[in-house]
C-alpha cells in the first residue's frame, strides 16, 4: 500500500526557515515526478514546487520564487521543500504527490504557521 507521509513543519517566525520532507513508502519514488502542495480552512488545495523524477528540473509557483526549495534523495524515496524567509501568508497545511497527476491518496500533511 502506498503511503505519503510529510513531516516537518512548526510554528515559525517570519523570516524564519523549515525544511518539510515527504517520505514515501510502497512505491518507487524515483520514476515519478513529485510536488509539493499546500491548504487553508476553506480553500482548495494549491501547488507549491515540483521536480522532476532525476531532480534535473524544478518549478515553482510565484508566490514562493527565490524562497522555496525542492529537492529530492530517491535511495531514501524522500523529497524535500526547503522554506526561507517564511511569510504568514505560507501559513498552511502541506501535502506532497506526483505530478502532474495526483496518483496516489493524500496523506495527512504537516502543519506550518508563521507568525508575524
């Protein structure tokens, strides 16, 4: 059975950092690309940061340019987002998966709150 479980967040002050990791588990991470996700109350799911399956391309969304990092470790079937100069705005659950498509069920995320 496949399994997506993220983990690193906190409660962080902006500008601060944190480094979430998504470790994956029944599946071969390293032929699939992955991204990064995240939610607030009320609101639809939104894409962060992707790479590709090699970790040879990356893409972010505008609003985390120059402060988010994706990367990736397949022996250890884990991705990582490495989160800079945090805003309250980044306050949000994350979640990870393959990209484009959401192939697999979502896992529970990882809280990250920023506060001002």
């Amino acid at each position: 059975q496949v399994q997506l479980v993220e983990s690193g967040g906190g409660l962080v002050q902006a500008g601060g950092s944190l480094r979430l990791s998504c470790k994956a588990s029944g599946l071969t991470l390293s032929i699939y690309n992955m991204a990064w996700f995240r939610q607030t109350p009320g609101k639809e799911r939104d894409f962060v940061a992707a790479i590709s399956w090699s970790g040879g391309s990356t893409d972010y969304a505008d609003s985390v340019k120059g402060r988010f990092s994706i990367s990736r470790d397949n022996a250890l079937d884990t991705v990582y987002l490495q989160m800079n100069s945090l805003k309250p705005e980044d306050t949000a659950v994350y979640f990870c998966n393959t990209h484009p498509q959401m192939r697999f069920n979502w896992g529970q995320g990882t809280q990250v709150t920023v506060s001002s």
